[in-house]
C-alpha cells in the first residue's frame, strides 16, 4: 500500500462542516514538508508554497495550501500511535524493496521553535536507517533528561537481531547495553565525562596501549557540509571493562 493508501486509513479528528482543506491533503503535504527536512510549521507552509505545483500531482490543493495554523491543528489532533503504526507500515515496505541495513542510528534533535511562554523546548528520539534514508521510529521526550528512560521504549519497538545500534553519551547506560544484547543486536556508545571512572579507565588503556597503525581501523578524508575532514578511527580490546563493578 502507498503512503496515501495508509493516510486515507487515519481518522479525520476535525468536525464536518467547518473545514476547508482536504485532511489527506494537510497530512500528506506536512509530511512530505517535515522529512524534506522542516523544522516548524512556518517551515512547512513555505516549503509547501514553493512546491505547490509538484504536490499538486498528488493530492487535492483547489483550495489552496493550508497555513501553519491550519497545520499546527490537523496534527495536534491526531491519533499518534495509529498514525505511528502506518508510517511504520510503510517505512517497513520501503526497507523490503531496498538494501537491507545493518545498522540503526538514535538520534536526538531539538524541535526549533517549540519553545512557548510556560512550555519548554520538545525533543524527539528518532530511530535513524542511513542505508535506506528512513526514520524507522520516533519518540517525543519531555527534555533531554529524559532520553535516558526514553531510549529503550524507542529500542522495544525495533527488530534488533543482527544490528548495531549507534546511540550518543547520553545512551551510555549498562541497562541500555544489555536491553540491546538481550534483543541480540550489537551497540556503540558513546563515551564523556558524564561517566568520569569509566571515562578515566578507557583513557587509561588507550594510554598504555598506544595509538599505532597495528590497531588504526579507518583513516580516509571525507567532503561534507564544505569541509574536507580526515576520518581516523582506532580499536582497542576492551574486555577489561566487564571487570568494573559500576
């Protein structure tokens, strides 16, 4: 089914009679906005102006492009966690006729312009497939303190059998490790001093191992964001750590 089949299956919150725009057209339109990389709905209108003429192909615009607060409505009223269960109907269609991935990448953004008067700025976790350039599942967070109990919710949701999940020092956590092994997937962590014995433990190793060739596992240069960076990549065993009580 395509995305306009699983839109057409979401319930229209709105009251009959005393709307204007089609309500798979606002969805459709908002989503196609948000993953070309909007950040608020300001955002989205201008993006959908500016592509009025290709979205026309598609769904019904005769009335017009809804304004951000015609957008911001629409989705506040949604039904999140059906609308969720399509879209990741559909994410899980596309990753079947792509190349299969191996690798799951959990992100955390600050959604721009969220901040209100009394209400502080939103966050999402978002469960990121490079490979095949799709969002696999998303969580809404409270703060950023919150990404720590968040994470495995999010994980819960995945199939990890034979993946590695990438997850920033805010996922550094035991529980969060060992919630992804018992799925039987693999992880990289990132590691600061938010965990200052381990942190000082690994600096250690490093030290009294030395960085040489012999355990140097990536150097190339790479071009992005206007930049030529150079990539360098070292591993060294870390068995030692299983041996530390916290």
């Amino acid at each position: 089914m395509n995305i306009l089949g699983l839109i057409n299956n979401i319930r229209d919150p709105r009251m009959e009679g005393k709307v204007i725009h089609k309500f798979s057209s606002i969805i459709f339109v908002g989503l196609c906005a948000v993953l070309s990389g909007c950040e608020n709905w300001s955002d989205v209108e201008d993006y959908c102006e500016a592509k009025k003429e290709g979205l026309s192909q598609y769904v019904d615009l005769i009335k017009g492009m809804p304004s951000e607060w015609t957008f911001t409505r629409v989705f506040t009223l949604l039904d999140l966690d059906h609308t969720e269960y399509l879209l990741r109907t559909h994410a899980a269609t596309l990753v079947s006729q792509n190349k299969p991935s191996d690798q799951v990448s959990i992100n955390e953004k600050a959604l721009r312009s969220s901040k209100r008067k009394g209400l502080q700025c939103l966050h999402s976790l978002s469960a990121w497939c490079h490979e095949n350039g799709l969002v696999l599942a998303g969580k809404q967070v409270d703060s950023k303190s919150n990404e720590i109990t968040a994470i495995p919710l999010l994980l819960k949701s995945l199939a990890l059998k034979g993946n590695t999940v990438s997850i920033d020092a805010v996922g550094c956590q035991k529980y969060i490790a060992k919630f992804i092994n018992d799925k039987q997937g693999d992880y990289v962590q990132g590691l600061k001093r938010n965990h200052p014995r381990l942190y000082q433990e690994v600096e250690n190793h490093i030290k009294e191992k030395g960085i040489t060739a012999a355990n140097q596992l990536y150097d190339a240069f790479e071009q992005g964001h206007g930049r030529l960076v150079c990539h360098r990549y070292f591993g060294f065993d870390a068995t030692f750590l299983f041996q530390m009580q916290d």
